[in-house]
C-alpha cells in the first residue's frame, strides 16, 4: 500500500485555521472545569489542550482550544479525534512540543496499535471469545481504513445501508466504524504513525533529497507536498502534506516547510543528510 494516502491526510488546512472558527469568540467567557458527574476519568491531555468557556448570549457550554492566540471553540463533549485533529492540521499557535505529544496520542490510538497490542497478548486460539471477537473487529477495521485510502473512495460509503447490508453478509457478529470516526481518529492515526516510522527510518540516511510540488485536486483545492528521496533505489516518501487553498506561497513560506521537515529528520542527530534541494 502506497504511504502516501495516509500522510497526506496528516496536515490539512493549516494555513486556513483562524478564519474558519466555529463560533464568534467574543460571544464567549472561560469557566473552571466542571467536575466529570459521571465518574469517568478525564482525559489529562484533552483538558491540558482545551478550556472550558459558555456561551455570553445563550449560557451554553463549549470549550476552545487551549493554545494562546488561537480562536477555534466546539459544543458538546470534548472529542479526542476532533481536538487531536484541529491541533495537528489546523491550528497555527501549538507548538513543535505539543504536536509531538499529540501525534503521539494519535498513534496510541490508531487502529495499527490496538491490533498489535491484541496479537502481542496472545495467539488467536489462546484468546477468549471476547478477545477474538475484538481483534477480528480491529482486523477488519484496520482492511475498511486501507481500502479507502488505497483507493480514494468517499469514507461515507461505510454509513450507507448497502455498506452494512454487505458487512453483514460476511459476518453479522462485527461492525464497522462510521464514517466519522475513520476521518477524525483512525485515518489521522493511521498517517501519524507512518510517517513516524518513515521519519525514523530516513533519520538514518544520508545523501537524501528532499522536493516540494504543489498541485490542484479535482475538487479545485491546492495542494502542496513535500518527499524525501533516498539516495540507492531513488525511493521517494511523502512527509508532509498540506491543503492550502487561497493561500498564496511566496519563496519564504516555502523554505520554512521545507526547513519544518528539514530540521524533523535532522534534530536527532544535528548532522545534514541532505545533498539535493528540488523544487
Ligand atoms: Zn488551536
């Protein structure tokens, strides 16, 4: 499966976050964090990237994002792949620290690691019903998100009846994630976690060459992309990834994404292993 289908939906919009706000952030005041009433505990990542604010005009709970000069707020629940997700593609004022922490979240949750730590616990037929049961789930969980991303089709086909009308077919006692829940958490996941390991392996070369494209998706959005090239088989992987429609690029705004991936794939090691820029 090629790597690119799931990096490039790593960084999105990064560009265009302050416009988009969900709701008018003057309309809102910061309260203290109400205490969870159901006994659940809080996610401390979650609540160390949001605030909880209500609304002025209507007394309604939301909660924004927590990093200073950003503008972004959501209602209802605080939802890890919709926060996880704003932090990685969209908000302007995180820093490199916290993206790591968040990537890291990401991974953690990504379908590829729930279903490693299944097959690490036991062989299938030392599993209970129950264990079985979950990983053969994440198993065919884990074939829906590759099929949608090795082949570009919309993630909605899996909330349509016929969707479930075959799943069930094949086997009634397993589901399939929504839609919704492979675009916010799976699919960002799954892009995490490849190109950690992409990252982590190009960290140990030399003589790389790194490239920036830029290009229009059929849905007229522009695009930019940034590969890294491996000197012997000329293998070339997509690290970074970013819509930017109706945002201009001027010279000195390309350099510094080239440099954000240059100084990725340097800062282990603080040595160049590059030998080739191309744009
Ligand atoms: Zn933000």
């Amino acid at each position: 499966m090629c790597t690119s289908h799931y990096i490039i939906t790593l960084s999105k919009s990064r560009d265009t976050c302050l416009p988009q706000v969900n709701y008018d952030p003057n309309d809102l005041a910061d309260v203290d964090n109400p205490e969870s009433n159901n006994g659940r505990p809080r996610t401390a990542l979650l609540h160390d990237l949001t605030i909880s604010c209500k609304t002025i005009s209507t007394n309604k709970a939301r909660y924004r994002c927590g990093m200073t000069g950003c503008l972004q707020s959501w209602s209802g629940k605080r939802q890890a792949g919709r926060i996880y997700k704003h932090i990685l593609d969209e908000c302007k004022c995180v820093d490199d620290a916290i993206r790591k922490q968040v990537g890291d979240a990401f991974i953690d949750r990504s379908l590829h690691t729930q279903l490693e730590a299944t097959e690490e616990d036991s062989s299938l037929e030392k599993m209970s019903k129950a264990e079985a049961k979950k990983a053969r789930a994440l198993k065919i969980n884990q074939a829906v998100l590759n099929l949608i991303c090795g082949t570009g089709i919309p993630p909605t086909i899996v909330d349509t009846d016929e969707w479930k009308n075959v799943m069930s077919t094949i086997d009634n006692s397993v589901v399939t994630y929504g839609s919704t829940s492979f675009v916010d958490t799976y699919i960002p996941g799954e892009a995490a976690q490849i190109t950690e390991e992409k990252i982590r392996m190009l960290s140990k070369l030399k003589n790389l060459t790194i490239s920036y494209d830029g290009g229009t998706t059929k849905a007229v959005e522009s695009i930019y992309t940034i590969h890294v090239t491996t000197p012997r088989r000329r293998q070339a992987y997509l690290i970074e990834g970013n819509e930017a429609s109706g945002v201009s690029h001027s010279g000195p705004q390309i350099a510094e994404e080239l440099f954000k991936v240059l100084y990725i794939l340097c800062c282990e090691t603080s040595v160049s292993r590059y030998v080739g820029i191309k744009y």
